[in-house]
C-alpha cells in the first residue's frame, strides 16, 4: 500500500497529465472544427453521437450536453448499431464518431454503412491515420501523448481530451444559436436549477400573507400585526403609498435605544427594499445577501405594495 503523501502526489501527476492533454487541443482547434459546428448548426435532423467502450461513455454525455443546450441529439452505442439499431439514423442526422485508435472493428463495420446512408460523418478521434479519420468528412483531434494510467493503457487522459472537445462543440453552438438563459431553463424544469432559472418572486409572495400598518398605528398594534401575520415584518403605507417598513430588528433595537415611540412612524425604517413580483427568486435572494436581511417588500411596476416575500420561503423552493 502506498502512503497518503505517495497517493497525493499521484493523484496530482494525473491532474497534470489531464491538464497537459486540454491544453494541447488547442492546437487542433481549426477550420475543420469551424466547419463542424456550421454543419451541426445547419442540420435539418438531429445529431447521432456514437462510440464503443469508454469512448460510448463519453458520448452519452454530449448527448445529454446537446440536449440540453438546444441541439436535439440521441445516443448510438456502436456495437448495437450494427445488430439492428441502425435504423435510428434518419436522413438529414449528423453522426458525430467518437473513438480514440478510430479502428475498432465496430467503428470499420458502421462507418460504411453511415456512409452508404448519405448522413454526414464528424470523428473526434485520438489517432489521424486511423480507419475512422481517413473514412469521415471532418476530423477532430483528440490526440494525447499518453494516458495518465502509469500502464498507458486505461482510457483517462485520452477520454478527457473527448470530453472537452465535445463541451467546445456545445458551447459553440450555444453561442452560434444565441441560447439564453430562458431557453436553458426550458430544458431544466426540475430540482434546484430549473428553479434558479423560472421561479418568480410572484411564485412565492402569494403564499404569504400581507401585514401591513399605517404611520399612525400604535406601538402594541403593530407588533400585534406583526406577530399574527408571522413574517417578522410589516409594512407601512398610506394612501396606498409604501413609507417604510418595521422588521422583528426594529422593535429589538426599540427596546434597547427608543423607550418611548408612540406609534409605527417613530421606528419604522423609511427606506425599505423592494423587490418586482416579476423578478427571478433568485434575485430576491442574492438582493437579500447583499443587504443583510431576510424579506423583501413585492410591488407591482407601478410601485404598489403587494406582499412579502422572505427568506424562508426561498429556503423551502431549495434554490439554497
């Protein structure tokens, strides 16, 4: 067994291999890989990614890249293709092959019937002089210097090398497609992150109810009205005019500074922050981290008071 330093300083040479074999892709970044995403970009179908072993691996996360970044895409596993699932490329498909030595026996049977069907042939391959580069129409190199397996053998740095580039072909699209953040939250309705993207803060304030005083209203009312509404907080307005807010802060520092308000004007504090019930949750949140608080008062765009909306209810959307 090694020791602890010994496997540290193995688990940063990987990281270095790995990094070296990033870095060197750069130099295979050209027109080829232009010419690609054009294609990609323009295609009328969807795009087929395939592969074998680990390189199947790997396609089935660009898949699921492309997927959700607007380009529509399906998984082929090489080895199925050629024992009847072929049928799943249709004409006007774009096949992306992703292998390292582009000579396996599958890729030989399938790349020539691919072919025979008239889809265009995209190869992210690690060796240039491989069967898969000679046969495709566009070559992305993938090629490394070596594994960061100490053997040279199990697919790591080389696996890296196909993922990168695969993520350089979906960001590009992005780019070329003008993918906003709306559209990627389409893809990515569930969990914490579909939340980031589309929940509102009208989405939350609803669910609380509105406390609200007016300048005049007597100390013990207030904090009546504040205890019953149960959001450590309640607002102040007149005439339907918001003039500030009175938080659970307030009637702490109250006690402890101002022994004789006589109603919510005496501590109210006069410029309160607030928030369009239009606004992403996420906003409310990073608005509430910036100012140290836990609720924001929720007004329409014509400045009216319509509720609160507080921490706890961001909390309970588990955008946290």
């Amino acid at each position: 067994m090694k020791s602890r330093e010994e496997i540290k300083q193995i688990a940063n040479q990987v990281i270095m291999d790995e990094k070296k074999a990033i870095e060197n892709l750069k130099e295979y970044i050209d027109d080829s890989f232009a010419e690609a995403v054009e294609i990609l970009f323009s295609a009328t179908g969807r795009v087929v990614v395939t592969g074998i072993g680990k390189s199947a691996n790997i396609a089935t996360k660009i898949v699921s890249t492309f997927n959700s970044t607007g380009t529509p895409a399906l998984f082929l596993h090489a080895a199925d293709a050629i024992h009847g699932d072929l049928g799943m490329v249709r004409p006007g498909d774009v096949v992306i092959c992703v292998s390292k030595s582009g000579d396996t026996p599958e890729i030989k049977v399938l790349v020539p019937l691919i072919k025979n069907f008239g889809n265009k042939i995209i190869a992210i391959v690690g060796n240039t002089d491989s069967f898969l580069a000679r046969e495709a129409d566009l070559v992305l190199n993938t090629t490394v210097e070596h594994e960061a397996c100490p053997n040279n053998l199990a697919p790591t740095s080389s696996t890296t090398a196909q993922l990168v580039m695969g993520d350089a072909l979906a960001v590009a699209l992005i780019e070329c497609r003008n993918f906003s953040a709306r559209d990627f939250a389409r893809f990515h309705p569930g969990g914490a992150l579909g939340k980031k993207l589309y929940l509102r803060v009208a989405d939350l304030y609803v669910q609380n109810e509105r406390p609200s005083v007016n300048p005049n209203t007597s100390i013990p009312d207030t904090i009546l009205e504040m205890t019953s509404k149960r959001l450590g907080c309640t607002v102040v307005e007149e005439g339907g005019e918001i003039r500030g807010i009175i938080t659970d802060g307030d009637l702490r520092r109250m006690m402890q500074t101002f022994h004789e308000p006589k109603c919510a004007a005496d501590i109210m504090h006069s410029h309160p922050r607030c928030i369009l019930d239009s606004e992403y949750a996420v906003t409310a949140l990073q608005m509430m981290r910036a100012n140290s608080i836990t609720q924001l008062i929720v007004v329409d765009a014509d400045g009216r008071y319509l509720g609160i909306v507080h921490i706890h209810d961001i909390l309970r959307e588990g955008i946290i």
